[in-house]
C-alpha cells in the first residue's frame, strides 16, 4: 500500500495523469530519474472499482516509451494528461 491513497500501481514519480469512463493514464519517472519518462494506462472496469483492493486485478498496462504509447494513445483513444505537476516533471 502506498500511504492512505491505496496500492501502488505506477511506479514513483508520478507527474502526470488523466481519466475518462473507460481508462486512467499516467505519465512517470521510474526511480525519481527526471532523465526517463514512462507511460501506462489502466483500463477501468465496476468490478475493480468497487471494491477496495480490485485496483491490483485491473488491468494496468505499461511502462511503454513514449513512441509506443503514441501509438497506442491514437488507436484506442486514451485521454489526455488532464493534471500535470510541472514541479515534479
């Protein structure tokens, strides 16, 4: 678990996500290194949402490099990164 927020599904640092009804994106820095950007997208379902620990049984996607997740982003319509902290970015 990570603090009060719940499991940990993204590895740290975290600096950027958004969400609609069918996904949440997010934008990371494996290991604190600003020099490495990574990409995921989880794919929301009821199930994993209503109870408490089901985010560890939704389908998390990633880390993709920036290319690939592109890609990815066009062809299944991903959100935007709707909250950026630009202080962590």
């Amino acid at each position: 678990m990570a603090g009060r927020g719940g499991p940990c599904v993204v590895q740290e640092t975290v600096f950027a996500a958004g969400f609609d009804d069918k996904y949440i994106v997010a934008e990371n820095h494996p290991s604190r290194d600003r020099s490495r950007t990574a990409y995921w997208y989880i794919i929301r379902n009821a199930q994993s949402e209503s109870d408490p620990m089901g985010i560890l049984r939704a389908r998390v996607m990633g880390p993709f490099p920036e290319t690939q997740y592109r890609k990815l982003e066009a062809r299944l319509n991903l959100p935007n990164f709707s909250i950026v902290y630009d202080d962590l970015k």
